[in-house]
C-alpha cells in the first residue's frame, strides 16, 4: 500500500467524522424552550438605558453559548430603538433560570416622547423585531442566526 492511498483514506475518514458532527451536534437545540420570561428591573435613566430579564430556559441538547446577541423593534418599518445584550451559557440537558442585562440605545430620529406614545398605546400589532445571535456549542461549532420581522404580539399568546 503506497503512501498516497494511505492519506487518502484518512482524508475520506476524517470528512466522514466531520459531517457526521455537523450534521447531529446541534440537532436538539432546535428544541429548546424558552418557558418563562419576565422583566425584573427596568433603568430608563441611566445611559445607555439597561433592562434586566428572567427567563426559564428548557435546552435539552448540550451546553450553549449565545454571543453577540443584538437588534432592533420597529413600528412598521421605522425603527425605534437598538438592543443589545451580554452573552448567554445555557447549561445542557436542563431547565435553568437566566437574566440577561439588554442595553437599550434610541435609533436615530425617534425621541424619548415618540416611544412613549407607542409604548403607552400598548398596541404590539405594530410593532416587530429583528434579532442575530451565534450560537457556538461544546464542540466549538458556531452558527449565526437570525429572526427577521418577529411580531411582538406573539408574545401575547
């Protein structure tokens, strides 16, 4: 057996394991939950304005690390303001409670009364998201997604 057909078949072996990986490493997080979010404190006076939120996370695959996680809420196309939140580790195989701190800048040309009318009309049907995050998992396998035109009331349900 010659040298070439030796490496090879460590060539084909090592890209059979590699799309195997790829393939069932992040499978299951697609059915995590989120069970549970509320609002614990809420800092419109300090700057940037900062939210910090409890959620009950149900992730029944392996660990989890959510990075640059960022985006903004519209009122029909015009946006209203940016967010941006520190990163997630959300422990495997369990039901975990989280806070996140969400950092809260004003997008350009919208000011401070402006989003108190649409917040006071306290109608979500308006109002959509647009969110990007990484997930990386324990194998350190990253995947950048995305979540395009949300409709809070949605959220409702």
């Amino acid at each position: 057996m010659y040298l070439w057909d030796v490496k090879k078949y460590i060539g084909i072996i090592v890209t059979a394991l590699a799309a195997l990986l790829c393939c069932s490493s992040c499978n299951p997080y697609r059915k995590m939950e989120v069970r549970d979010i509320a609002l614990k404190e809420v800092n419109l006076f300090a700057n940037p304005a900062t939210i910090a939120v409890d959620m009950t996370v149900y992730n029944p695959s392996r660990e989890l690390e959510i990075t640059e996680i960022q985006g903004s809420v519209k009122n029909g196309e015009k946006k209203l303001v940016h967010f941006v939140t520190d990163t997630l580790v959300i422990p495997k195989r369990c039901e975990s409670h989280l806070q996140a701190r969400v950092q809260v800048f004003l997008a350009d040309g919208v000011g401070v009364f402006q989003l108190l009318r649409v917040l006071q009309a306290q109608d979500l049907s308006t109002l959509s998201a647009d969110a990007s995050a990484t997930v990386k998992d324990c194998l350190g396998i990253r995947r950048r997604k995305e979540i395009v035109n949300f409709k809070l009331s949605e959220l409702e349900k």
